[in-house]
C-alpha cells in the first residue's frame, strides 16, 4: 500500500555564516545564487523515514537501505511531499515541492537475511579491508 508524508521544510540550524556548512545560511547561500538557504540533506533524507516505514515496516530498520539522487535543492518553506510505494522486493520513495519538481528520488529495500552487505560485495564474500599506503 503506497504512503504519503507532507512537510514543510524548515532549517535545522542557526541562519550565520558562521555555521559549519555555510551554504545552509541566507547570506552565503545568496552568493552562490541561490533564492534562500538549503535544507540540509541529511535532514530532507531523514523526513524518508516515515513513508519507507509505512511500506517496508520495521524490518527496515534492522536491515533496510535506501539508495537516493538527490535532483535539485529544498528551501526553507518548500512544501514536500514524501512518497513511498511498493515495488518488487523494495520500494520506490519520491520527494517532491509544492511545483511538482523532483527533488529528491530513490528505491529503499529490506534484504531479508542477515549480513546483506556481505551479498554486495565481489562474489558475494567477506568485504576486503582498507588497503594500506606505505611511504618509504
């Protein structure tokens, strides 16, 4: 059964230059050309969750993904509609603004079995460690 999710976006943090990222500011924003601050990513991905939960279920959190593109910026009084449906053995999630526009797209999924990340690496094996560089 699809879910649906309406929000109106918001900032998360103080509106300075002085932020850690400051892209997410009205004054460091305007100097890329942008109308406003961006919403944060992380946030605009985390409202997700709602609608992927109403169609994956709990299953999700324990071995649930989530691959997402984000297309365009969200801005602070941007009205999104979060939706997710189901599709195959996973789902299709869509955020969009108040114009329709896509902002952000994506398919989460449940791998029902365990250690799901072992299935995803070179012949379904163990994850290789990092590499180390020496310098001589």
């Amino acid at each position: 059964m699809p879910a649906e999710y309406q929000i109106t976006a918001f900032l998360d943090n103080e509106d300075s230059p002085d932020i850690m990222n400051p892209i997410h500011s009205t004054a460091v924003a305007a100097t890329y050309g942008y109308k406003a601050p961006l919403v944060g990513g992380v946030t605009v991905y985390g409202w997700g969750a709602r609608p992927i939960m109403a169609v994956l279920g709990d299953a999700w959190l324990e071995d649930g993904w989530v691959d997402v593109s984000f297309r365009r910026p969200v801005f602070p009084g941007d009205v999104l509609t979060i939706s997710a449906t189901e599709e195959g053995d996973g789902a299709r999630l869509a955020w969009t603004n108040q114009a329709g526009a896509a902002c952000i797209e994506g398919r989460p999924g449940v791998e029902r079995r365990r250690g799901w990340a072992k299935s995803r690496c070179r012949g379904g094996g163990v994850p290789s460690p990092p590499r180390r560089r020496c310098r001589t």
